[in-house]
C-alpha cells in the first residue's frame, strides 16, 4: 500500500513503519561496517597487509557470485563494465589496500577518525560526476571537515608539522572510497543496489586473486584463531553481508535520512577500538573525531536540503 494512499494513516509525530524498518536496516549495515577499522588492525598483527586487503576481496567475491549466479542476475552491458571497473577500483581495491597497510602501524581509532571525512567526500565526488551546483556552505564544510581531518593527524602524529605515511595513505583511501561509492550509486539505478556490489567484486577478483597469491607467497599468513576470525569478518560481513543491510536500508529509506547514519560509523569505530582493542581515547582522538564528524554532517544535510 503507498503512503499517499487514503487507507493509510500516518500520526504527525511517529515515524511510520517503512521508515523505521529503512532505518533499522540502514543502522544494521553501519554497525556491521563499523568494525572493519579494529579488525582489520587486528588482522594485521599475524598478517600481511596485501594478504588481508586482496584475501578479503576474494572471499566475498566468491560469494558474490554465488549469488549473482543463483539468482540469476543478467549480465552488465556496455559501458556499465567501465563504470563497474571505476568502482570496483575504489570500494574492492584502493579501499581495502590502502587502509590495510595505514592500519600497520596506526591505531584504529586514529584511522576511524580521518576515514570519518568519507560521508562528505563522497557527497563531494558525486555532486562533481553529476555536475550539479551545491551553495557554498556545503563546500566551506566539506573544506573545514579536510582540514580538522588534517590538524587531527598533524597533532596525533607526534612527528612534527608534517602528515605520516599512514594518514597519507587513509586520506586516499577516503578518495578511493568516495570515488567508488558515488560511481557505484549512480551505477546501482541500472543494475541494482547489492547486485553493483557483487558485479564489482567479481570483476577485480582475477586481480586480486593474483595479489593474494603474492602476498602467501611472500609471506605465509599465520595468524592465530583471533587474527582469522577478524579477517573472515573482513570478506564476509564487511565486504558483502554488510552491503545487502545498508542498500536495504537505502532502498526503503526515506534515503535522505538513512544515508545520514553513515555519520555514526566513526563514533561506534572509535568506541570498538577502545572497547576491543584497548587503545587509549585521547582528547584529540574525541575532539578531532567530533569536529569531522560535525563538518561532515553540515556538508551532507546541506546537500540532501537541495
């Protein structure tokens, strides 16, 4: 039955029940995100960084296309491969890869923090791809959320004025992200939300395959019952299970305010790394959580307003 329908009552002040059912799902796939910083620190304590960024990848492209194939999805045409490969370079490779390796050496709440700028990065990518014109406080809070992004970074780094290796290679794993994402989301009209996913990840399994042999060969992963368990979290929930709640949530919606529980994702990261992995919060940590988390917010409202 629609919502305009004239059976249908709706009580000013309660939310109505799609609504709360899009937002369950939508908070189900964030929650399910929200652990792949910690577990990927964990996973990279008895692991490679490339065996955990390219094995994860094929673990859910594997069942990606168990899926695609039992249901029987038509194949993408044309230039949907290009636009595929465009996403699957962001979500399935930069992502994983980039933030793998930054992960090596810096705590996860460190990392749930400057990944926190990916919410109005991606509002960013997709305003540009679909060239449409944003007033300009989305882009001077869009710019003041890089910026506390980059001061955090500068200040926990503790190795002067001046940003490591790590934060270099988690501000590309935002681009990457906010590229494949905003792709991806255009792309998901045509073929649809979870089936985007799956074709992304069956098209870059063959690299990936390739980068996950490496990675054994080079260094044979041997990490404990802990370290495997995080890692199979990492292909299973994080980059396949996960997508199916959050694009469930999107698909009932009401999309404009599903999309803004993205912005909890880095508050419950930086919680599970306290709570899991036992790193300290520091005041920077919460300050500079707050001020992008905030920043990125504004941008993200200000956009869905238009």
């Amino acid at each position: 039955m629609r919502a305009n329908s004239s059976a249908t009552v709706q009580i000013q002040g309660v939310v109505p029940e799609h609504s709360r059912s899009g937002l369950l799902w939508g908070l189900l796939g964030v929650a399910a995100f929200s652990f792949t910083v910690p577990f990927t620190r964990v996973a990279v304590e008895g692991m490679s960084a490339l065996f955990i960024g390219s094995g994860r990848a094929v673990v859910a492209a594997v069942l990606a296309a168990a899926a695609l194939a039992l249901t029987r999805q038509r194949l993408p045409q044309g230039t949907q491969w290009r636009r595929l490969a465009v996403t699957a370079g962001g979500i399935v490779v930069g992502f994983p890869l980039l933030t793998s390796y930054a992960l090596t050496t810096t705590p996860a709440s460190h990392g749930a923090v400057v990944i926190a700028l990916l919410p109005a990065a991606t509002a960013t990518v997709a305003a540009l791809r679909v060239r449409e014109k944003l007033p300009p406080a989305f882009w001077w809070a869009t710019l003041a959320g890089a910026l506390a992004a980059v001061v955090f970074a500068v200040m926990h780094s503790g190795g002067g004025l001046h940003l490591q290796w790590p934060d270099l290679l988690l501000l590309g794993a935002v681009a990457a992200a906010a590229i494949g994402y905003a792709e991806g989301g255009l792309l998901a009209r045509e073929l649809g939300a979870w089936q985007t996913v799956s074709w992304s990840l069956v098209l870059a399994s063959p690299l990936m395959v390739v980068l996950t042999l490496v990675a054994m060969a080079e260094q044979p992963p041997s990490g404990n019952l802990e370290q495997w368990a995080a890692f199979a979290y990492l292909g299973v929930v994080s980059m396949f299970l996960g997508f199916f709640a959050w694009y469930r949530g999107l698909a009932i919606g009401p999309m404009a305010q599903v999309s803004q529980i993205q912005l909890v994702q880095p508050v419950l990261s930086i919680c599970w790394a306290g709570l899991l992995l036992g790193e300290e919060l520091t005041w920077t940590t919460m300050v500079g959580g707050l001020a992008v988390i905030l920043c990125a917010g504004i941008a993200v409202r200000v956009r869905l307003r238009r």
